[in-house]
C-alpha cells in the first residue's frame, strides 16, 4: 500500500555485539584478586592489602544491588576504618558462589585495604 518498511516499523535499533548482554558467546570475565567463585584465593590482587590472615567475622549492615557493608563482630584496629563509620565494603564479586547478601546475616571475611578504606574478600556465609 505504498507504505516502506521504516515508515511502518520504524528506524531500527543498532545492533550489539556478541556477548553483550545475553545471546551466546563467552561469558564475561571477572577482574583479577577478586576472592569470589567457589573457594576462590584471598583477595590480595592489584590494589589490595591484605590485613590480616585471620578471617573476620561479622553481619551485613546493608545490601544493595551488587555490593553492601559489613559491620565486624570483633574489635579491629586499622586506621582506615574510620572512613566509612566502621563499616567494611563488600562486593558481590568477593562472595563465593557470587550470591546476593541479605542485610542481617551474618559473615566471615579475610580483611584487606586498598586507596578506598577496608574490605572484605573471599566473604561466605557464616
């Protein structure tokens, strides 16, 4: 009916390339001294510090999409944890099995430090 194809459908949209977002391909890759997967190594990578070889144990005070923050159960002494009130950043990436994190529950974690303050790597629940 006289009608072209944009003009019914409407400009189309750009293509993205393979392995973003879906569809097949590889799988994207996590960055390196990150503790997370399966027993993944202490987090002590580019960056990182490690504190302590001791695990830590505490709770998750807060949880967002992708990472949250940790309160300790036992006393540290670091001066950076005053930088964020006492509580430690967790990333999703550094939790085994790469499972979300529900504010309340509690943890252990090996500690690290880095240009941002303190950290938890190779966190699982406790």
């Amino acid at each position: 009916q006289g009608h072209s194809w944009l003009e019914r459908f409407g400009p189309t949209r750009p293509r993205r390339p393979p392995g973003a977002m879906g569809g097949k391909g590889k799988a994207p890759q996590r960055p390196p001294g990150g503790g997370g997967g399966k027993g993944g190594p202490p987090p002590v990578g580019p960056g990182r510090t490690l504190v302590s070889d001791k695990r830590v144990e505490g709770y998750i005070h807060e949880w967002h999409k992708g990472y949250g923050w940790a309160v300790p159960l036992q006393l540290i002494s670091h001066p950076q944890l005053k930088k964020h009130n006492g509580r430690i950043y967790v990333d999703q990436n550094d939790v085994r099995g790469g499972e979300a994190l529900e504010t309340g529950c509690n943890v252990d974690f090996v500690l690290y430090s880095d240009v941002r303050g303190l950290g938890a790597g190779d966190v699982r629940r406790a």
